[in-house]
C-alpha cells in the first residue's frame, strides 16, 4: 500500500517508514470479575500515525512541521482496515 500522505490537504513527501496502529480505549470500569471474565467498557478506538521520513530539504522539513503546528489537523493516508486512503483528524 503506497504511503502517500496529505497533511491539510496538500500532499507532503512520501515518507521511509509508515505504519498504522489502532488502540482502544477502555473506561476504567473494564478488568476482570468475580467468575475471572474479561468485561470491557469500550470507550473509543484510536488511529496512530508513525511516520519517518529519509533526508528532507529544509523547505519540506520547514512545510511539514507548519502544516502540524496547530492543535489538530487533518491527514489523508492510507488505512490499511480499509484498504484505501482515509482522511482523520489527528494532533501531534
């Protein structure tokens, strides 16, 4: 699956290594009972990003870490649970 990325809608370059991780979020109230039984209070599932990039331009380093430089953003890549690229808003 091809890596490209778009950081705020304008397509960055294509990175050295990209992965997806998902994680779920559990309430508090999840653990085991009484009987030993695994009871889980999902509350949220989240998309991880880790992406490193080879030699960068000062100007595509400069471009990347503006277009990330703000609380939250959004990321068109390639999600790997569909198949296809996806857009989601993320935060550094």
């Amino acid at each position: 699956m091809s890596a490209e990325l778009q950081f705020n809608g304008v397509t960055v370059k294509t990175p050295k290594e990209f992965s997806v991780s998902i994680s779920t979020i559990d309430a508090d109230s999840s653990g085991r009972n009484a009987n030993g039984e695994m009871v889980r209070d999902v509350i949220a599932q989240k998309t991880k990003l880790d992406i490193k990039w080879g030699p960068l331009s000062d100007s595509e380093v400069a471009d990347i870490l503006q277009r990330i430089n703000q609380p939250f953003f959004v990321v068109i890549y390639p999600d790997p649970q569909i198949g296809r690229q996806r857009s989601k808003t993320f935060y550094a």
